[in-house]
C-alpha cells in the first residue's frame, strides 16, 4: 500500500533501532511523551518498546480525545440523548466512555435514547434535514484534527437555516494541555515529546515553539506510522544530546510551520477559546478548549438545552489521571485488566482503541504474563 | 380444479402486510407462490407441518444461525445466500455432509415483495448449489419499524461420516493453522456498501458454501484436527475460541496471513485491523505438521482456497495467548474482539 508500506518496514527499523542505541547514553534515562493516543497505539501494535533501549521510556500522554473527556460531558450528553426530542449524533469510540450511574451513551440507546453513531459532521446534518421535527445535536469532541469539520458543520447549517441542528461542542487543544503538563513541575518528569501530527497537520508546528522554548523541552512532530515514531525517538535523543530544545517536524510530509489556514480560520470563525475546561486526569485547563462563537449562538446546544457542567470524580480505583498524567503506566494500576477491561471499563482510558489501558490490554500485555 | 387465490401474488410491486403473516389466505398463498415455487423439492410439496426424512446413515449434525444484516443486499450477496452459506459452512465445519434445511423468516411489514421475491430465488440457487434441500420453513410478519426488512434463521441437518472426529479442544503444540484465502472480504464489502463510502475498486464479500473445499482438506489430511470458519470476529476471535478450547496458544506470521490489497486499505482508511473483520466463505484448519504440505496444496487446489496459506502453528502457553509476529519484526497480542469494532476518531 503506497504511503503507508514504506513507514512499516521491519529491516529499516531494525537499523534505526540499532541507530537510536548508539545515540543514547547508557549512563542516563530518556522519559519521553508521545502525545497522541495514536502514537500510543502504533508502539503497543507494533511493539516498539522491545525494539528500543532500556533506557529510553517512552509515557503515554493525554492525547486520546476519548480518554480526556470529563464524566460530566458524558453526563451531559446522555441527559440530552434521553430527552424524546433529541437525536445525539456522535463519533463511534465516544458511544462506550463510562458515565455516571453505570451509563454510557450505548447504555442510553438500550434504554430507548435515539444515539447515532457518525463517521463525519455531514452524516450529522442529514440527519438532521432528514427528521425536521427532531432536534439533531452532534456530540462535537477532538483536538485541533476534528475540530475544523465542525466548524464547517456550523457554517453549513447556517447557510441552510437548519433550525433543528446543534452542536455540544467539547472541542479540546493540544498546545495548552503540553504546557500544563509542564507547569506542573516535577509530577511529571520528562525529556521530550513526540508531538502530534493530525493536530500539526490543522495547526502547524509553531505553537509548539513557545512551549519547546518556555519549558526547554524538545518537541518533534511524528506520524502514527512505526518507521514515523522510530524516527522522532532518534530525533528527541539527538536533540537531547546536543542540549538543543527545539520544535522539529518528522511528519513533514503533511505538517508546515503555519498549518492549514483555512482550516484555522473556518474554527476562528464559528468557535472561541473558553476560559477554563476540565480535563479527565488533568482537572481545569485554562484556555484549552473552544465553545461556540456568540455568531452561531443559536445552533450552540449548550444554550438551546440550558446545560449546565457538572464535575463528577473519577472512580475511586481508577488511575486513568496518573497515566494521563505520565505518573503511571497502566499495569500499574491495580484494577488493570481485572475489573477494568475493554469489555466491561471502569476508566476512560480503557475505552478507546487509543486509550493507554485498552492499547496495553490488546497488545502489550503477553509481555508481564497474563492479566486477563 | 380452480386455482385457490383469485389474483397471483404481485411480487413487482406489492408489499408484506400483516395479512401475510396471519396464518390465513393471504400467507398460504405467499407460501405457495414464493417458498415452495422457488424451494422446490419433494418434502416441502407435501405442505406438512414438518419434513419426513428418510435415516441418513451415519452421525447426524445439526446447526442453526439467524442472519440480521443491513444492507440486505451487498456486493457479492445478500441476505439469502448469506443465510444458506452461514449454515452449511457450520455443518462442513465439523466434517458432515450438508443435507437438509429448514428456513423461518420474520418479515418486517412493507418490504417489497420484489425484495422478498429476489432474496427467496438467491436462497434457493445457494441451496441447489450446495445441493441441500429447504425442506421445511415458517413466516412471521412483524409490525413497520419492528423488524429491519427481513430477519432469517435456518436449521441445518447433514451427517457425518464415520471416523471423521474434528473438534476445536483438539489443537496441540506443534501443529500447524491454515487459512483458505483472504481475510476481511465480506466485511468490508458490508461496511463499505453500509455507509456508502465509495472506494475506487469494488470490495466483493467472499459469501460462499466451503463444504466442497471441506471436504477436499479432510480427504488430503486424514488427521485434520479442526476446521472453522472466522466469521463475526474475524480471524482473531476464533483463533482465541480455538486456543481457549483447546488449552493452547498460537504463534501467527503476520507475513503470512493473505489480506487483499482493496480490504487492507479500506481497512487502513476507518482504522481498522482486517483479522477482526468478517469472512462468509473462508475457513480455518488446524492439521498435524507431517500434514500441513498436502493440506495446502489441497486448499490450494480447489477455487475458494487458492489464496490458502500456512499463517502459524500452536504452541504451548498456558495463558493462552494469540501472537504475532509483525512484518515489523516486533511481537504483539491477538486479542479477543472487544465490543464492537469501532473506526477511530482521528
């Protein structure tokens, strides 16, 4: 398969492998993030740990827009998914995430909610053309990648004058969640990060620069391919080995220093930054999220629907914050594979094919011997 | 002697009704002029409550599926076929001859006759070919918005000849798994016919009865242990069944495992990983090793199994794991299918 082939070949990465062990010093660790649950995914389907250096580790981020989704969003979500006038639309990983009171969106649709799962925000407005009398809400939630498609969303049900058609905006940013990471001093040690790159693709590579410099972290954007993650590792190290701390883009095939404007200006247009928005493991964020724009204020389902945010704690067992925070890796925690599991989760980060827990759970954990 | 409904069915444009499943005329008539026309054989034209079957000699199987699938007709079937398929690949699998089936269709009210009339002649032209009869059959019409069209179960009846034993508790380390094709077809030409997502090469479901290709493995390797067909769950799922029956594990060669180039793609573009998704006419064998050559080549041999291969062999692990060895040199889980496969959101 072109462009897609090339990145997974196992003689080139078995040289990089042998490139990144000569490149460390064995005297010292690397503690890297890989951001995105989509680079999580790629080192347990691949299993790049065991092609690495011991010394090299390499954290999950909070970077799965699944994981970091509060129980109150959820919450809200399926109150509006029960209500008999309501069709939610949302995107498939997003039906599992446990809420309170044993509920999830799946749960909500059993008991008689009208949730539909979509592939894009256009599915969402047809079906909402298709069933006037119904309010159709799209359960909008990403980073940077999925947000310009609800911008557009937004615009088109504007022009159409789709007055049945609102969007629960949980739109999430990448930038500002590296740097609270950051600030939180030593809860989190780390040596680099492998930046995101759908995000990169949307936003480009300059707001990672003001977080590379402040914090003297260096960043290099990858791809979700093997070769792509292998790569950036090598980058990282080299970087850290000549005390550089700058923004690099391995995923230049698609990543430039600006992104992509007029995507950028279609999410300035139709949405704005929100003060504060709660993270699940990060607790608030300021800045780190949008809502929609006072213009499209009518097609905003947080007014039409007067939903008010709720906080709702995490359960008590569930580490899903420490390893969103980088503090832990999921077989650290103790309901890992027990009582929480992909079938049956208990935390966020099991849910998601790109969660930390569920990639650790499918792929990796033959390593540590059973925990089924 | 004066036919007993005034007008024939119009199968062009009349829809289901209630009355077709009232048990009255109206039923009778869709029975006569639909089922048993397109059906027939010699058992169903005795319009009894139940088949009379001669003894078939040998031991008898028997299995049953329900088909629910939307759309009801995809590229490389339909609901029909799919229905007959289902049920004789679940006899071949454990080594009997398919012979008998019996059909019981729930109707949702509105659906074209012309549906129901092309779904009934796409069943009976899969049960002639694979040469079993639908002997005896029932219907049922449920309300609008109750039902998604058509739902259809079929019972199976086939024997099985002496000395053929094959059960998935018989897998043991050193023995070698095939597979007969590529994985993923069916699935994929559901899901892409489903969400209309309109890939440049058409996908194909590989919907196929395997008693035939069956039937040629058990007659190339005397000492078959095992044969099933991976459908809902793909390959991964029933490499877990298998493991978890038979105490074992399994070692795959991701290399090996045959995944056309149009699925693996499809399956790359919605994030996908093919060895979950489902197959309607492959099948997989488990043979001892002195075996596996003639197997192959028997697989190989026959027009659904010409893409076969050796994917792996079964090893001892206690913990029962799947594994694979990645093209990428690294080795990973095979895990159970989760839920539902979900595609990813970014």
């Amino acid at each position: 398969m072109k462009y897609v082939d090339e990145f997974r070949r196992g003689d080139i990465a078995r040289g990089m492998a042998a490139q990144i062990s000569r490149l460390v010093d064995p005297a010292r660790e690397y503690r890297l993030m890989e951001f995105c649950g989509g680079h999580t995914h790629a080192i347990a389907r691949y299993g790049l740990t065991g092609l690495l250096p011991d010394n090299i580790r390499l954290i999950h981020g909070p970077g799965c827009p699944v994981c970091v989704l509060p129980i109150g969003r959820v919450d809200s979500a399926i109150e509006l998914a029960l209500r008999p006038d309501v069709i939610l639309c949302s995107y498939g990983d997003t039906l599992r995430v446990p809420a309170s009171n044993k509920m999830s969106l799946y749960q909500a649709r059993a008991k008689g909610a009208d949730v539909r799962m979509v592939y894009s925000t256009n599915d969402a407005l047809q079906i909402a053309r298709d069933n006037p009398h119904k309010q159709v809400v799209f359960f909008a939630i990403g980073f940077e990648t999925t947000t310009p498609p609800t911008g557009l969303a937004l615009l088109q049900a504007r022009q159409e004058q789709l007055a049945n058609f609102s969007v629960f905006c949980n739109h999430v940013l990448t930038p500002p969640a590296m740097r609270h990471l950051l600030a939180a001093g030593d809860a989190v040690q780390l040596d680099g990060f492998i930046g995101p790159s759908h995000v990169s693709t949307v936003i480009g590579s300059a707001p990672y620069a003001a977080v590379a410099e402040e914090f003297a972290k260096p960043v290099v954007i990858a791809g979700f391919e093997p070769l792509d993650v292998l790569q950036a590792v090598a980058m990282l190290v080299e970087q850290i080995k000549q005390g550089r701390t700058e923004v690099e883009t391995q995923f230049s095939r698609a990543v430039t220093h600006e992104g992509n404007q007029k995507a950028r200006q279609r999410v300035a247009q139709t949405m704005v930054l929100r003060d504060s928005f709660e993270w699940r493991g990060l607790g608030q964020v300021p800045h780190s999220a949008l809502a929609i724009h006072p213009d499209f204020a009518e097609f905003d389902a947080e007014l039409r629907f007067a939903l008010p945010y709720r906080h709702v704690p995490d359960h008590k067992a569930c580490e899903c914050g420490a390893i969103l925070r980088g503090q832990k890796q999921p077989q650290d925690c103790k309901v890992f594979g027990i009582v929480c599991t992909p079938d049956n989760p208990l935390g966020s980060c099991m849910v998601s094919s790109e969660g930390a827990c569920a990639a650790h759970y499918h792929y990796g954990r033959f390593v540590q011997g059973a925990t089924a | 002697m004066s036919k007993p409904y005034t007008r024939p069915l119009d199968l062009k444009h009349g829809l289901v009704n209630l009355t077709h499943g009232s048990g009255g005329r109206a039923m009778a008539q869709l029975v006569s002029e639909l089922f048993a026309a397109e059906f027939a054989n010699d058992w169903l034209a005795q319009g009894n409550d139940q088949a009379i079957l001669p003894p078939p000699g040998g031991r008898i199987a028997i299995a049953t599926d329900s088909h629910v699938i939307s759309p009801l007709f995809f590229p490389g079937g339909d609901i029909g076929s799919l229905a007959v398929h289902g049920t004789v690949n679940d006899l071949a699998m454990g080594g009997a001859t398919p012979l008998y089936l019996s059909a019981g269709f729930i109707l949702e009210e509105g659906l074209p006759l012309a549906d129901l009339a092309r779904i009934v002649r796409s069943m009976a032209a899969a049960a002639r070919a694979a040469g079993v009869a639908i002997v005896t059959g029932d219907t049922k019409v449920v309300e609008r918005g109750k039902g998604d069209g058509v739902f259809i179960s079929t019972t199976g009846v086939g024997v099985v000849a002496d000395g053929v034993n094959l059960s998935g508790d018989q897998a043991r380390p050193g023995d070698v798994i095939l597979l007969s094709g590529t994985l993923g077809d069916h699935g994929m030409a559901v899901m892409s016919q489903r969400e209309g997502l309109g890939f440049a090469s058409p996908i194909l479901s590989d919907s196929a009865a395997l008693h035939t290709l069956a039937a040629a493995l058990m007659a190339a390797s005397p000492g078959l242990l095992l044969m099933r067909d991976p459908t809902r769950g793909g390959l991964a799922t029933t490499l877990n069944e298998i493991a978890q029956q038979s105490g074992v594990g399994m070692r795959l060669q991701e290399s090996a495992i045959p995944v056309q180039a149009s699925v693996r793609a499809a399956c790359e573009f919605l994030g996908l990983d093919p060895l979950y998704i489902a197959n309607e006419g492959k099948l997989v064998a488990i043979c001892p090793a002195a075996e596996a050559a003639a197997a192959l080549a028997a697989l190989q041999a026959h027009p659904l199994g010409q893409q076969a291969a050796i994917i792996g062999e079964v090893v001892h692990d206690a913990h029962q794991f799947v594994r694979v060895q990645t093209d990428f040199g690294g080795e990973r889980l095979l895990d159970w299918l989760s839920g539902e496969m979900l595609p990813r959101i970014c």
